[in-house]
C-alpha cells in the first residue's frame, strides 16, 4: 500500500537554531493506517504536525500528505487535511452549530450542505442536545469533540490530531477514544501525536518514539517492547535496603533502573522464573527483605525509558 | 470571487457574536456616547474656541477619536483568536490567505457604522448641528469610515504580533491615546508651546479632524502651523496618510498571517 503521509529530513530551528524543534525527522504512514507520535512535551510532536498540516515551513527536509508536497502546494494539501489542536479551536461566544455552519461555508460547501453536515456531524458525536448553546458552556470533552468535528466536515482523507485527549479526564478520555476508533474503522489515515503510552498502544497501529526531534524508535507496540527484550523483574525493598539490593540485583544481568520514590529496583531479564529464584536466595542471603516482587511484560513506559534515557510524561525543557 | 466569500463569512461571524453577547455592542456604542457628554458638558464652558460654540468643535475630534480605536477592537479581536488557536485552525482550511483578516476589518468597518450612527445621534440631541450640505456630511462620515478602515489593519498587525488580547490592549492605548489628544480634536492648537504645535500639525488625527470640521462647515483655526501645507489641506493630506497606512499595513499584515502561530 501506499504511503499517504511521508517526511523526510525534516528540520525545524527556532531562535537561530539555538533550539532544533525538528532536527531531521523522517515517517511515513501507510494509507488507511494509525501511526501514534509518542514522546515528551517539547519532543517536536506539535511541530511535526504544524509542518505536516502546512502551518509551519520547515527549514529543510519534504513532506507530503496524499500525494502532494506539503511546502510547494500547502493549498492543495488543506483541501485533503483535517487538524485538531491541543485545544478547542472554535469560537466560545457562538454556539456548536453556528461553528459547524462556519467552517462548513469556509470548506465552500453551499447553505444547505452546511447546515445538513453540521446536524450530521452534531448527531455523531452526540451533540445535538447542546448544539444551539454557546460554546462557552460545554464541557471540556464536548468542546473536543466539537473541535474534531470542524476538522471531519469535508470527511478529509488525512486526518492530523495533536494530543487529542491531553487535559480531558478519564471518561472523556475513553470516549475521545471511541470516536476516534470509529473514524479509524472508516478508513481515514490518521497521524495523532500523544503523551500517553496507554493512548497510543489503543489507537496507533504503528508508534514512531520521538525525542529531540527525532524518531528513535518504529513498530508496533509489541515490538517495541520486544526490542529492549523480555520481561522484567521489579523488586520493591525497604529505603535502607536500596544500594545493597541494587548490587545483589546488578550480578543478576542488566542495569538496574531505580525508583527512589517507590522504593524499587527492576532489570530486565530473559530467562525470568529462573532470575526471580536467583534474585530471591540473592537477596535472603544479605539480609535484604523483601517487600514485592513481580515479573513484569514491559510496558510502553519501560520502552521508553530504556529508549530516551527518561520517562515520557515528564516535563522536558527545550 | 472566494477571498470575498470567506471574508464576508468572517464577517458574518462577528456579526453572529455581537447577537449572541449583544454587551459588546451596547458598550462600545455608550463609550462614545459618554466622551460627547462629558466633554459637552465638562469641558464645554472652559475651552475657547472660535467660531461657534464648543460641540461644533468637539463632534469631529471625537468621531475621529472613536473611529481611530477601531485599532484596539481589530487588534484584540485577533489576539483572542490567536491565543484559542482559531486562527491556526482557519490557517488550515483551503481558503484565501487574506481572507480572514480582511473579514475582520470589514466586521470593525461596520460596527464603526452603528457607531458613528449612534454618536450622530447623540451629537445632535447635544446641540451639533452640521452647517454644510448633505452631500458634505455623507462626505465626512464617509471619510471618518475610512480612517477607522485604516487603522483597523494597523490592528490587524498589532493583533497578530502581540498574541495576547491583554497586551494588544494596553499597546494600543498607549499608542492610540497620545496620538488623539496631541492634536486638534479636543482643543485648538493656538494654546500649545510651539514645538508641540508643529507634532500635532503632522499628526493624522488632526488632519483627518481639520478635514470632517471642513466637511461638516466649520472653520478651522490654527496657531503658528496656519500657512503649513498639512494645515491647507487638510483632506488631502488625510487621504494620503490613509494611502501610505494601507499600503504598509495590508501587505505586512497578511504576511503576518501566513506566519502566524499561536506559540
């Protein structure tokens, strides 16, 4: 199958590249495909977007999106693209439908199959009880989901979404997902960036792992975590307990990523149940008790910090 | 033409918000309205002015005054756009690239027409009373529209630069203020020290004040700066200044707007 979204190179400075926002980031995402860009805040996510949605040159480096290059023909590509920021891009002060008859006269659809498209895209997304109230009083969920509503109008054949449930809670959460998987099953190719492992092992079918900007890491979610090998041991000791633990664990295989906070030392090991007895006999014989101990499927979390060095949710300054 | 269309649906937009929160309207309408009051009545009895008595002065400063704050609307109109991303999402949409910016001002231009109907209004239940014929008139008001248009794109400007509505605000009085009280629009310039005579006399605001108080049949007195060409011409020199704004603002503007982002 074809590739609907390709970069290459893509370099992006700020304040006269003292600051490398992109620094030659190369994807590519097959048509009718979910790719998930995973990485810390200030990683480049939103850049890569900006560029690939034609908001932002890049200061070298191609991209194109459905076949068309995104810096010669920006025009062509907003016909195809659908975007939805960080935050609701929609005017407060005017209510749900007024936005979604807006922007439909914006995509040049006629009176009519303005308004027809915005009570269907209100009915799918379950908005049709507060389409004629002001955006102002929706609820942080409603807004995105009237946000990513502006972006289907034209039913666009790229779909872009920025962090599409970052500040939503837990049931706003879920439902973004929902709505999303349903997009997905329609066969929109969709690129969404996200801070959130979880988010991006239920919707991606594909993750690209980005770090200063760039992609460190490709694959699905399991061979991501096959690729910093097997399961993990994760012992929990008492504070006092923490440097005697780590050179009992140490012998064992591996390095040994410590948790000061929780009080935990994990390794990654190949053959676990083996390594689990050896650990424990290890630790008996200097006197170490143990609190828990667990053999652990790595999970994105582990991936990424084996990758980056650092934990994905963790505010990184650029 | 769909630079029109998308602009004209821009403007139908703030036409929509000021239904839907109808306070902005009434605010920005009483404003003015109580500058002619205040300036009526408080001021009116102190300041000399030949010819008439103070209202036939004071009505074309305070038009001019008013419509020169289109800059503040504009600009922060944007910012707030700006800063809740809608300028991003109207940047990836196919269509022309100044017609957001363009609906915008077109909005201001006719919230300055309500405006100015609603002062006009005031103005005569005050004792303004225009000598000129009605061509005349409809020529000043057509004029004072005009400038407001202008200014609305140095706004545009300041809108996109600063990104936030807070500090476009503040920026703009302090460039808008000065501007319109170094000037003839409230008190004649024969009183100020001569230096400041010769600002004032080169400051649009008083060219645009001496051009409507021509229109509107009053005649303009000036200090030392009478013979200068400014002082003349008053019209002319207006209608230059509003040429030189809109070609410097309109290019840099819509530039700014191909640029733009909300980080």
């Amino acid at each position: 199958m074809a590739d609907t979204i390709i970069a290459e190179d893509l370099v992006k400075t700020y304040r006269n590249g003292e600051v490398r926002a992109l620094d030659g980031l190369n994807l590519s995402v097959p048509e009718g495909s979910v790719l998930g860009i995973l990485g810390p805040n200030g990683a480049g996510k939103t850049t890569c977007v900006r560029v690939l949605s034609t908001l932002l040159t890049p200061d070298s480096g191609r991209a194109t999106v459905a076949g068309i290059d995104v810096i010669k023909h920006p025009d062509q590509v907003r016909e195809v693209i659908g975007l939805s920021g960080q935050y609701a891009a929609v005017d407060e002060t005017l209510t749900g439908w007024d936005n979604l008859v807006m922007f439909g006269r914006l995509y040049h659809l006629g009176k009519k199959s303005a308004i027809a498209r915005a009570d269907e895209l209100l009915e799918q997304f379950r908005l049709t009880d507060s389409a004629k109230r002001p955006i102002k009083t929706y609820s942080g969920g409603m807004r995105r989901r009237l946000d990513l509503a502006a972006s289907l109008i034209v039913r666009p054949k790229v779909l872009f979404l920025d962090e599409p449930t970052t500040g939503l809670d837990p049931r706003g959460r879920i439902d973004m997902w929902n709505v999303i998987s349903g997009l997905v099953s329609e066969g929109v190719t969709l690129l969404l960036t996200t801070q959130y492992l979880e988010e991006a092992d239920q919707l991606a079918d594909s993750i690209a792992v980005v770090d200063h900007g760039k992609v460190i890491a490709r694959g699905t979610a399991d061979e991501l975590k096959d690729q910093i090998g097997g399961d993990r041991l994760e012992v929990s000791v008492h504070v006092d307990d923490m440097n005697v633990a780590a050179e009992v664990l140490a012998r064992l295989g591996g390095e040994v990523h410590r948790d000061e906070g929780l009080h935990r030392l994990s390794i990654g090991v190949t053959n676990g149940s083996a390594v689990l007895t050896e650990a424990v006999r290890g630790l008996d014989a200097v006197g170490v008790k143990i609190l828990d101990l667990a053999l652990k499927r790595p999970s994105l979390d582990d991936v990424f910090l084996s990758l980056t060095g650092h934990a994905a949710e963790e505010e990184v300054q650029s | 033409m769909s630079v029109i269309h998308d602009g004209l649906i821009i403007t139908k937009r703030q036409l929509l918000q000021l239904s839907r929160v109808p306070e902005v309207l009434i605010f920005s309408t009483i404003q003015p309205v109580m500058f002619v009051l205040l300036f009526r009545f408080v001021f009116g009895g102190s300041i000399e002015t030949a010819g008439g008595d103070y209202v036939q002065f004071l009505m074309p400063g305070i038009f001019v005054q008013t419509v020169s704050f289109t800059l503040a609307g504009t600009a922060v109109g944007l910012a707030e756009d700006m800063t809740k991303g809608l300028i991003d999402r109207f940047r990836s949409l196919p269509i022309a690239r100044s017609a957001v910016v363009l609906g915008r001002t077109l909005g201001d231009a006719t919230l300055n027409v309500v405006v100015l109907l609603v002062m006009g209004v005031a103005g005569f239940v005050v004792g303004w009373r225009p000598t000129s014929g009605g061509l005349s008139i409809a020529a000043g008001f057509l004029l004072l529209l005009s400038f407001g248009y202008a200014m609305s794109w140095i706004g545009v400007f300041v809108g996109l630069s600063v990104r936030d509505s807070r500090a476009a605000n503040g920026l703009v009085f302090i460039i808008v203020f000065p501007m319109t009280f170094l000037s003839n629009a409230f008190a004649p310039t024969s009183n100020m020290p001569t230096v400041l005579q010769y600002v004032a006399e080169w400051n649009p605001v008083s060219t645009m004040v001496a051009g409507c108080r021509e229109l509107f049949g009053l005649p303009n007195v000036f200090g030392v700066t009478a013979n200068s060409w400014p002082s003349q011409n008053p019209l002319e020199m207006s209608l230059i200044y509003m040429l030189i704004i809109m070609s410097v603002f309109v290019p840099f503007s819509i530039r700014k707007y191909m640029k733009a982002s909300a980080r």
